[in-house]
C-alpha cells in the first residue's frame, strides 16, 4: 500500500505524523520504520516489501527523499513492489521530476500534495550553453550545466567536441582584430 505526500518539508512531515497515528492507532502491533538519504545504506526494498516481524503483522514504512535523490536504479520497478505490498509505505518528497511524480501519483492510494509545489516540466538542455558558459568564464555555471549534461545522458565526445570548438573561436577572436577577419561571424 503507497502514501505518496509531495511538497515542503512541514507539510509533508505533518501529513506523515497524521497518516500514522491514524495507521498506529487501528494496528497498534505494528512497527514503524524510517529511511532518508542518510540511512539508505541500511535498506533493502526487497526486505521491506515482503517481510513481516515475528510479532506484528505489517510494518509502517517512511521513504523520506529516496525517489528525489535517485536511489533506485528503476522507479518503475520500485513503484510496483511497494503497491503490491501487504506493507504500508508512505514516500515523501520535496522535489521531484514530473516523471517521476505523476508515476507515484498514479500508483498510490492516497495523495496528499502541496499545491504550491507541484512540479513544473523542465525545459529541454541544449549542449551550447556549455559554450556559453565556457565564453562567460563562469566555472561554476559551466561544471553545473556539465554535470546536468551528464546526467541527462549527452555523450561526453558530443560535449568535447562542443567546447573545443567554442576554445577554437576564443583564441582565434583573440589572435585577429575583426570577425572577417577570422572568416566567422560576429
């Protein structure tokens, strides 16, 4: 069984502390667990989603940040063990992406978000802001947006060859005195 609450940290911990009372007081027998980004060396979804204690019957899990922080190598996967467990898993989230959110919205029983925090679609990454950044001589904008490449999948030879391009244009703008002069334009 999915809870799926999204939006700020006291809105979410508040819907949490609610559901589980609520939950705690009809199974008082069962045991009620919590991971975050600091503890997910110690969990195991496969342990979690099938198990059951030796004297209670279900267990009442937190996911506090774990879909936001990339944890699981297939949230699809992960989504689909969690609502076909007899356990009770409540996942929260502050920021996600919106494929992420709407396959958890979909696939939760209850959901309870913060309209101010819906998520908003992101726009499409262009590889030449690289070169911008790159012609700005902002270091940190530029390690940003390459990580971001990276991560989007953009393959590394398509970067490379991008900004040396744009180190090809810089030494040449700083070798001549005019654009026709370099054969580029201005």
């Amino acid at each position: 069984m999915l809870y799926f609450l999204y939006g700020n940290r006291q809105f979410i911990k508040k819907e949490s502390m609610h559901i589980k009372s609520t939950l705690i007081a009809k199974r008082p027998d069962a045991v009620s667990l919590s991971y975050d980004e600091t503890s997910a060396g110690a969990f195991d979804l496969d342990e979690l989603v099938s198990g059951q204690g030796l004297f209670q019957s279900r267990y009442i899990v937190e996911l506090d940040n774990l879909f936001g922080s990339g944890l699981f190598a297939d949230p699809k996967e992960a989504v689909l063990k969690i609502k076909n467990s007899e356990n009770i898993f409540l996942v929260l989230e502050e920021k996600l992406l919106k494929k992420s959110f709407e396959l958890l919205k979909q696939n939760a029983e209850r959901t309870s978000e913060d309209k101010d925090a819906v998520p908003k679609e992101k726009k499409d990454f262009s590889a030449f802001s690289l070169a911008e950044a790159l012609c700005a001589r902002n270091k940190k904008t530029l390690w940003t947006l390459f990580r971001e490449a990276v991560q989007r999948g953009c393959k590394l030879e398509e970067l490379h060859g991008i900004l040396f391009w744009q180190m090809k244009t810089i030494v040449l703008a700083y070798k001549t005195t005019s654009a026709e002069e370099a054969g580029i334009k201005p």
